[in-house]
C-alpha cells in the first residue's frame, strides 16, 4: 500500500508541475486517474514533504506545488 501511495503522490506532483493554476482538490482523482482515497493519500504524502500549498477559496480548496516547484502562481 505504502508503495501504491508514493506512486500516487509522484502522479500527482507531475499533474501539479503542468498545471498552469492552482488544482481544487476535488479535481486531483479525476486528473490524475487516480481513486479519491489513493489521491487524497498522495497528496498527504506530498504535503508532509512540504511540497504542497493550500488556498481556500470560498468553499473549496485548492492546491499547487510549493516554492521553486511551484508554477501556478
């Protein structure tokens, strides 16, 4: 399972570095093929190495990459 998450999360940072704005979360499974749970799993796995920003908007959330890494600005 731990390998299935870290697959999901280098998924997911790939998605985001092509990304040309910040993704809503809810989108990320839907992008990435990837199931709601796996994707949320990733994106933990992403946020606990500091690779993920987060910005609320109203009622959703969105994310992107962080810092150097980040090209949603």
């Amino acid at each position: 399972m731990v390998e299935q998450i870290g697959q999901a999360a280098g998924q997911i940072w790939q998605m985001l570095s092509k990304a040309k704005e910040p993704v809503n979360i809810t989108d990320v499974p839907k992008k990435t093929k990837l199931t709601s749970q796996i994707a949320y799993q990733g994106m933990g796995w992403l946020a606990r190495e500091g690779k993920l920003q987060y910005e609320q908007k109203g009622r959703s959330i969105y994310v992107c990459l962080t810092g150097a890494e980040c090209t949603c600005d």
